[in-house]
C-alpha cells in the first residue's frame, strides 16, 4: 500500500509539472509568434493604406481625364480615339472604386447592423437588372420568399446581389438561363445565383475569391472585369458572419450560395 501511495504521488506530481510546463510552453509559443507576425502585420497595414491612398490621389486625374474628354468631344466631334480614352478611363474608374471598397471592407467597421426586411432589399436589387439580361437576349427567373429578414448592414447586401448578378449575366452562356432564388433553410436566410454556362472548374474553385483572379483573362479584360468583384463578394459575406461557396459543373452551369 505505501508503495501504491507513493507510485500515485509521482504519478500526481508529474502529470502536475507537465501541465505546468505546457502551460509555459503554450505563453511562450504565443509570444514569440505574435512577436514574428508583427512585421507581416505591419506590412500588411501599409499595404492597405498604400491602396487606399494611391486609389484617393487616381481619383482626381481620371475625372480630369474624363472631363476633358467631353470637352474635347463637344469641340470636335466623336471620334474613335476619345472613344477609346473614355472606355479605358471608366475601366480604371470601376477599378479605382473596387479598390476602396475593398479597403473600407477590411477596415474597422463602426457601422452598427440593423434589421432589415432581406427579401424586399433582394427584390428591389434584383429587379433593375431585367432589362440588362433581356438586352443581352438572356432570361431571368427570381424566385424571392417573403418574410425573411437580416440584421446587418443593408447597402453591403444590395451590393453583393448586383456583384453575383452582374457577375452571371457576364458569364452565362447566349440565350442562357440566369435565376436568382432566396428562401430559409433550418431558419437561417440563403440566397443562391445560378447561370447556365462554361461553369467553374475544380482548379479556378480555389482561386476565385482571390484578388484580381480572372480563369480567363482575355475575356474578363473585355467584358471590363478585373477580378475584384467576388473578392467584394467575399468580404461582404465575411463581414455579415456568413459563407458563400461555390458549385459548378464545367460546361454546364455556376451556382453561388451565400448561407447567412
């Protein structure tokens, strides 16, 4: 018995030390990782900010761009050149705009969140876009379910359908189909945006809510897209505590899924 008593007392004892120095261990381990991380997270701020400024001092030149395209027009006329100068302007204006909106995403938020009706907020963001689809010889079908509200910030949300609908209507096939559904599952609001089309491969899946990703760059370049749009996506859906993902079959059709 007094040889059990001791072999439990070393027993105690050890697993005793071992919590302690794991616990020393991990403080430790906490320290010198944030004190590694600091430099990327310095880094990383300054890159955020340097967006933020270069993005504010390209604003001023473009509009003067712009301006003085019109002003030039108005003088002599069209002609393909100022054409030219004032697509490319209002491609690096969507692109200067992106960019802020970007860097307000990932900035402190010191918006409080409201709660808001979601399907009507939807339906009057989605509704604008039938004339673009029937324009482009396209179909949409929406299918929006009363009665679900959010609480979170309702311009965001306005965004991030025009980002999904405008992103299908560029990608979709001709003649193809475009429906926008938002209904409840197990309570919670999901909003789904489907398109027939070359659909997503597994490999592009992985990188398209990357910065300035395009899986065809020749055709996003024309269709004045610059791989910001669902990068906006994901950070709106980040900030509202939410997921989007993605589900495609190549050749065949792209459904996005944000599940609040």
């Amino acid at each position: 018995s007094a040889a059990y008593k001791g072999l439990y007392r070393v027993l105690f004892f050890s697993i005793t030390a071992v919590l302690i120095l794991l616990a020393i261990l991990t403080f430790l381990c906490a320290a010198l990782s944030k004190w590694l991380v600091r430099p990327v997270e310095r880094a990383f701020a300054q890159q955020k900010q340097f967006i933020s400024d270069a993005s504010h001092e390209l604003k001023t030149p473009l509009s003067v761009i712009s301006a003085n395209a019109d002003v030039l027009a108005d003088e002599i006329g069209e002609n393909p050149y100022l054409s030219y100068i004032r697509s490319e302007t209002n491609q690096m204006n969507h692109l200067v705009q992106d960019l802020l909106t970007l860097t307000r995403l990932e900035s402190v938020n010191t918006e409080s969140p409201e709660d808001f009706d979601l399907s009507c907020l939807v339906l009057q963001s989605a509704l604008p876009f039938e004339s673009t689809v029937f324009e482009a010889g396209k179909t949409l079908q929406l299918d929006v379910k009363d009665g679900i509200s959010l609480s979170g910030y309702p311009d965001k949300i306005r965004q991030l359908v025009g980002i999904l609908l405008d992103n299908a209507i560029k990608y979709s096939n001709t003649g193809g189909l475009i429906s926008l559904n938002l209904y409840a599952s197990r309570g919670n609001p999901v909003l789904e945006v489907y398109n027939t089309g070359r659909g997503i491969t597994p490999e592009e899946q992985k990188n398209i809510f990357e910065r300035f990703y395009r899986g065809d760059s020749c055709r996003c370049r024309n269709s004045g897209s610059y791989g910001l749009g669902l990068s906006i996506a994901h950070s709106i859906t980040a900030l509202h505590n939410a997921r989007i993902i993605v589900e495609s079959e190549p050749g065949e059709y792209v459904r996005f899924k944000v599940l609040f």
